[in-house]
C-alpha cells in the first residue's frame, strides 16, 4: 500500500472523528527535572505507604500518603484518605488539584457550583483557590488521588466561603 492509500484509509477510517496532532509536551527542563526519577506504580492499601495525620479542620481519621515528589516542592502526588460517612470541611488550597476517587462514594461541592457525585474511576479538577468541601457518602472510606500543580496546602475557608 503506498502513501496515497494510507492516508485515504486514515482519512476514510476517522471521517467524523476530530484529531488534534500536539508537539511533544516534554520541554528540556521537564526532561532534566525528572529524567533520574525511577517510575512508580502503587495501589492504594500498599503497604509501604506511609500514612499521616491531615490537617485538624479535617475529619478524625483522615489521612494522607505521599505516592510521588515532595509536598513541599511543585507537582506532588498523594493519597487522601477519610472514613466513611464524614465530612469534609470547607477549605481551599494554593494550587489547583486534579482528582481521581479510588474507593467509596464522594460528594463535592464547589462554591458556586452544583455538587458533584464521585463513584470510583470518577475525575474531578478543582481550580486553586476555590473554596470547597464534600461528604464521603458510602459506609466504606473514600479515597481520592490527587494531584497539586504547586505545593501540597490546605487552609480552612473563613465563614464567607473564603
């Protein structure tokens, strides 16, 4: 098959289908950054997972396990942990936070916003500064990963929402 044929079947194939061709989004100092990094896969009952005590605003057994970098230091990974049936106060944080529940039923509420339902497998991203809070509805403990663009925060919101 030569060229010409490739791409009409390429074409005929994705017709109705909208494909974006992006750049590599590796920059040299991405690469640099990270390049001595060794991969990583977890689970979220790992048991070299090493587990700490959330912020006091937070429910009595939350908690919080660090899966990649350094909470201190942009881009961290963690774990976050509370039982079932608590509540999760309203707070904010720096950065904004991407979000995948691992376990339990989560509700979330954003201010200004519908609340939204998590079931695992669920993504859910929260803008830095926005003030939000949840309940783990399920019996069982939910879990979220979640992903900070800056360093790993959270500050109780004042009773205005902010």
């Amino acid at each position: 098959m030569n060229a010409q044929h490739l791409r009409r079947a390429f074409l005929s194939a994705t017709a109705g289908c909208l494909i974006a061709v992006a750049p590599a989004p590796f920059t040299a100092k991405a690469v640099a950054e990270t390049a001595g990094e060794p991969a990583v896969a977890k689970t979220a009952d790992d048991a070299g997972l090493q587990w700490g005590p959330c912020p006091a605003f937070l429910p009595a057994g939350c908690g919080i396990a660090v899966l990649h970098g350094d909470p201190s230091k942009p881009n961290a990974d963690i774990l976050f942990k509370v039982p079932g049936k608590s509540d999760i106060a309203m707070h904010t944080h720096t950065s904004p936070e991407r979000m995948v529940l691992v376990s339990g039923e989560l509700v979330v509420t954003y201010e200004g916003q519908a609340e939204a339902r998590l079931t695992p497998g669920t993504y859910a991203y929260g803008p830095a500064g926005r003030p939000h809070g949840g309940r783990c509805v399920s019996d069982t403990p939910c879990t979220l990963v979640i992903a900070f663009e800056g360093p790993v925060d959270a500050a109780p919101a004042a009773a205005d929402g902010r």
